[in-house]
C-alpha cells in the first residue's frame, strides 16, 4: 500500500502560519511549534513503518520534499530557543555579541556544506537517489549528538543535512531581524536621551550653494555621490525642502559679483570670529 501523507502535511501547514506570522517568538510559540514539528514527524513515520512507497521517485520526494520541512522547522525552533534562553540578560554589547557569534555559526555552516547546498539550490537531481534513498544509506555526514540513534527506515544520507539547510536559512533572517531591532532601540534611545531638531533658517540658495561646494570639495563620501542624494540627506537632516536644485545653481553661477557669496561668507565670519578670540586670548 503505498505511503500517503496527504492527511499530515495540510494540518501542519495550517497550524504553522499562526506562528510564523508572529512579529516576535515567545517562548511559549516556540514550545508550540516544536510540539507541533514533533507530532507531525511521529505521523509521518507511523506511515513510513506501516506503508511502501510505490517508486524511487516518491520515496526521494518524500525524504526530499516532505520529511524536510518539519524536520527544517524543528531545528528552526530549537535554534531560536536556545539563542532566546541563553542570550545574556544585560549589556547590549554583550547580547550584540552574542547575536553576531551565532552570525558567524551560521556562515561557518554554510561555508562548510556550500556544495551540497549549490546543488539543492540549484534543482540537480543526479545525486538523489544517493542522497534521499535508504538503499544508498549511510550515517547522515550531518548530526547532532541526539541523533547518534536513527531509525534507519525514517532517514538517508542527507534528508537531515537538508533540514539543516532550511533552518540555518531561516534562522539567519531571524538572526539579523534582531540585530536590527537591538539598532532601532539604541537609536530610539539616543534620540530620547539627547532631543536635537536641526532647522535650516538660511535661504534656501545659500543650502544650495553649500552643498555644491561640500560636493566639489569632495568632502561627502569622497566626492562620489551624486547631488540629488546629497540633496535628500540635507533635506532629512534640516527638515527642509530643496525644490529646482540644478536650477538654483544655475543661477548662482549666472551672478556678475561674487558667485559664491554664502562660502565666502562662511569663510569670513569664521576668520572674523578666529580673530576675535586670538585677541582676546591675547590680552
């Protein structure tokens, strides 16, 4: 009787989205999903036990296709609870350090089996039959220590690899998600902590022309960025909008007199006020 698993897979799905959907794992949602990664794989291998696949091909989809993902998401689960028991308390410099530890682990992982996830990324299947068939069998060439007793009729050679691949990739987007959010809280809490709203209260001209000679100085990301993103950074940082910039300047190179009046404006006042305390510090 071959195996069917049709009546396994639609319930695990539908009860995985609810979890998935969460803004924030708590550990209560992670015992709930492993719980569910758990019963899902007993029902699966009850019909592995209990029924014969009909061909190669659906005993390599099942181990490729199938198994994978609740396996994937167990592993998933598991990773994002130890990280969640065993981040440190306090010190956000010691839990960013933590959060980029377990970056590096990831990386290692996939710098480590970056052949075989090429050719799983890639849909090859030349090697299936080697890799998701338990004639082919041997000792998975990834397994953790509690997986030192298999059940030899419930895995091959690369099924837990390839759970193990899914989950690293899931669990590197939670990995930066959190990186991510540790950044906004310290930039909410800065911004908290030192209230400062800059205001432009020069002309609008006299921006323009500041920032046409902070670009031609090449003092911006060494002269590389265009003026329209210089514009938007300005315009952001002084809450000001900057409308016909290249027309401005062109009007600024149009004048008879002194084209840069606002630079050399800047320039004087300063060497002004340089002097005025030179003299002071001198009497």
């Amino acid at each position: 009787m071959p195996v069917n698993y049709q009546n396994i897979m639609p319930p695990f799905y539908q009860k995985l989205q609810p979890l998935l959907g969460l803004y924030e794992l708590s550990l209560a949602s992670i015992n709930e999903g492993i719980h569910l990664c758990n019963n899902t794989l007993y029902l699966l291998r009850n019909q592995i036990e209990n029924h014969q696949f009909v061909s190669v091909g659906e005993e390599i989809d099942f181990f490729r296709n199938v198994k994978s993902e609740p396996l994937g998401y167990l592993i998933y689960f598991s990773e994002v609870r130890y990280c969640l028991l065993r981040m440190p308390k306090v010190g956000e410099q010691q839990q960013m350090g933590f959060l980029k530890k377990k970056v590096r682990m990831v990386n290692k992982f996939f710098g480590v089996h970056w052949d075989f996830i090429h050719y799983m990324e890639q849909d090859f299947e030349y090697l299936d039959e080697q890799y998701f068939t338990r004639e082919k069998q041997h000792f998975p060439v990834y397994a953790p220590p509690e997986t030192s007793y298999l059940d030899p009729k419930f895995f091959t050679s690369h099924d837990l690899l390839w759970a193990r691949v899914k989950a690293m990739q899931l669990f590197a987007k939670y990995l930066k998600k959190a990186q991510l959010g540790m950044q906004k809280q310290k930039r909410k809490g800065l911004g908290e902590a030192h209230p400062l709203v800059l205001h432009w209260t020069g002309s609008k001209t006299a921006l323009v022309e500041l920032i046409y000679a902070l670009q031609h100085a090449h003092a911006i990301n060494d002269g590389h960025e265009d003026i329209a993103k210089i514009v938007a950074g300005f315009e952001q940082l002084f809450d000001v909008k900057i409308e016909n910039v290249y027309k401005t300047y062109g009007e600024i190179r149009a004048r008879k007199d002194k084209k840069a009046r606002f630079v050399r404006t800047l320039w004087e006042q300063l060497l002004k006020q340089m002097e005025e305390e030179d003299g002071l510090t001198n009497h």
